[in-house]
C-alpha cells in the first residue's frame, strides 16, 4: 500500500512547489515542427496560468546565434511572468549548472515542461531532472518534435521511465484543486 501511495503522491501537483520550464520556442526550430500551430497556443496558456497563479518559469533558448530566439507570440507572454528567468543553451538537456542553481533556488521540486521536441531537450531534462532529485512533468499537447513519429516515441520514453505526463487542462486543474480556489475562474477562462 504504501508503494502505491508513493506513486499517488508522486504523480499530484502543489502548486507551492512547481515552477514551469519552456523548452526551444524558438522560430527556426518551430518552423518544422509537427503540429507546431496547436502546441503554441498551448504554451501560451500556460504562460498566461503562471502569471495569473505566480508560477516561476524559466526559459531555454538552443543556441539562439543560430536557431533565434523565442518567437514574438511566447516572448510576449513572458513579459507577463513575473518571475521569469531565461538562458540559452548548447547541449540538448536545459539543466546546466546555471540553470540547476537557479532550480535549487526557488526550493520547488515539482518541474513541468514544455516546448521542444519531445525526444530530445524534453526527455534528457527530463531524466536529468529526476537524477538530481527533481519530479518532472511533461504537458503532452504542449510539446512536439520535428516528425509526429520522434514525438510520439519520446513520449513513449518519458513514460516508461515513469514521468508523469498531463495534457494542459489535467496540469492547471491539478494545481488549482478545488473550483473554491481564488484564481479558478481566470484559470478556467484560459482552457474553456
């Protein structure tokens, strides 16, 4: 009983210890994308989740010189997140010692991420998220890869090493909890 427990536990949100971690949205990369047109609407809501819920979120950009940075419609939705921290990256995995540092920091255990491509800087931050003693989450239809096929074997992966993955609306009524929370009504405005 007491495994299952954990698992229960394992797998449900608080959203005192969740910070948000958006992946690459960046436009040479989105640009080929598999359905790149349905997670950025996504991602902007859950942008818009963080400011009205004062989630944390930090921000990766791959190799921006190259790759740009973060396209205008999610760059504006940052402005809006009042604690927002970006970075950019070359290796695949966002968890550089800056980044983990930062993560230390905020004390919050509870990682979700989204952005991309799912097979690649999701799943190594995902796993290194785990190795440095972290609980990742990954929001399925806020992620993608280049092929649906690469997509949907990565998220394949991240479930079978046991990372919980929610889609958006899951996510924001997982830390919400209760249709009492203040915030409920703003909230629910963002997925209805």
């Amino acid at each position: 009983m007491a495994d299952r427990r954990s698992v229960v536990e394992r797998f449900t949100l608080n959203l005192s210890l969740t910070t948000f971690l958006m992946l690459d949205m960046q436009k040479n990369l989105l640009n080929a994308i598999y359905n790149s047109e349905q997670i950025i609407p996504r991602v902007q809501t859950l942008l818009k989740a963080a400011s009205i819920l004062d989630i944390p979120v930090m921000v990766s950009e791959q190799y921006p010189q190259g790759l740009g940075s973060t396209i205008p419609d999610i760059a504006h939705g940052l402005e809006h997140v009042p604690r927002s921290m970006k970075f950019s990256k070359r290796q695949f995995s966002a968890m550089a010692p800056k980044v983990s540092e930062e993560l230390y920091n905020t004390g919050k255990g509870k990682i979700i991420i989204f952005g991309v491509e799912t097979h690649v800087c999701v799943l190594q931050t995902a796993r290194d998220l785990i190795l440095r003693g972290y609980e990742p989450f990954v929001v399925a239809d806020a992620v993608s890869s280049r092929s649906e096929y690469d997509h949907k074997f990565g998220l394949q992966v991240l479930h079978d090493i046991g990372i919980p993955i929610f889609t958006t609306e899951m996510l924001l009524f997982d830390l919400l909890k209760t249709s009492t929370h203040p915030c409920f009504k703003e909230i629910q405005s963002l997925i209805k």
